[in-house]
C-alpha cells in the first residue's frame, strides 16, 4: 500500500475537518429543536396529548401576541389580548388571520412564551401553528389555541414567582406541503 505524502495527508486531513464540519452542521438543527422541546429553553413550549387534572387557587395572566414576516401579506392578531386563569386551567384563545393578497398564501406560525423559564410549563394540547396554513385572496380565518401552565411551574426555583405569561406568534411565508405532495404524485403517476 503506497503512503500518502506530506501534501496529501494535509489534504485528507482537510477533506475530513469538512466532512465532519459538514455533519455537526446537519445535525445542530434537529439537534437544537429536540433540546428546546424537552427543556423549553428559548421559551420552547411544551406539547400534551392531554388537559392538566390539578387546577391550583394561583391565577396567572397570559398574554397574546402576533407578528407577520414582512414577506407574508397576512393581518394577523389575537382575539384577546389576555387571559386570567387558574394555574392547570385550560385556556381556549383564538387568533384571525386574513389574506390581503392577491394570491393564496401558505403561512407557518413559529412561537414562544416569555419569560423563556415558563416555557417548560407553558402547555398547548392544539394549536393552530402545528400545522401550515393556507388562505385564499381575502380569506379570513379563526384558529384557535388550547393550552394550560402546568401547576409544577410554582415549585420551580427560576419560574415559580412568574405570574405573567406572553404567548407569541409569528407567521412565516412558506410553500404549501401538499401542493409539493400533489404534484410528486402526479409525476409517480404520469
């Protein structure tokens, strides 16, 4: 077997620091999304299937905030601006969006709650930003959010003392999914 030269080692080691570079890049994403959904760090809000079964007598205030990428042509607002709630309570907010475009839109809603330590505790059992959403030109649509703050929040050391939650979302121009879907499976077929 021939040994590699000085300059070749050099490249291959090169080749390799890029290689591995390249993977560490690929992976920090999912990488990064698992961590703030297990930890709610970035104010990551957690996901249950379920409502709480303990409401405590300690209200807390949720507040509700919207935001459009200036890509998107959406009005986009809460319904609310807050809530009072029993900690466990499940809450029921609603936000509307409308298409001021002349073209069908796909948006995606990102969010997070502030303060960033509550969301851990901060619950959403459906939402509307699971899901991309399409509007038609002038198209106007109701989407609710259900949610609760998990009663554990009041014994965590960082967040126990919060009692004022803000939810936000924004909405980002996409390209629709099953638009995507639809025209692979015409070609499948064709």
């Amino acid at each position: 077997m021939k040994r590699l030269s000085p300059e070749g080692r050099t490249v291959a080691m090169l080749v390799g620091v890029v290689v591995t570079m390249g993977a560490l890049a690929w992976a920090a994403v999912p990488f990064y999304n698992w961590f703030c959904k297990v930890t709610g760090f970035g104010g990551t809000t957690q996901v249950s299937q379920s409502l709480s079964d303990q409401v405590l007598d300690e209200v807390v205030t949720v507040r509700f905030d919207a935001n459009t990428d200036s890509n998107l042509d959406w009005t986009f607002r809460p319904m609310q601006t807050r809530m009072d709630m029993k900690i466990g309570e499940s809450g029921l907010a609603f936000y509307e969006a409308t298409n001021t475009s002349d073209r069908p839109l796909t948006g995606t809603a990102s969010y997070n709650v502030a303060p960033e330590v509550t969301g851990y505790y901060f619950i959403k059992v459906e939402c509307f930003c699971f899901t991309e959403q399409t509007l038609q030109p002038g198209e106007s649509i109701e989407m609710p959010v259900s949610f609760y703050v998990d009663p554990e929040l009041v014994t965590d050391r960082d967040a126990g003392h919060v009692r004022d939650i803000t939810l936000s979302y924004t909405f980002h121009l996409t390209e629709p999914r099953r638009a995507a879907l639809d025209t692979g499976a015409a070609d499948t077929i064709n």
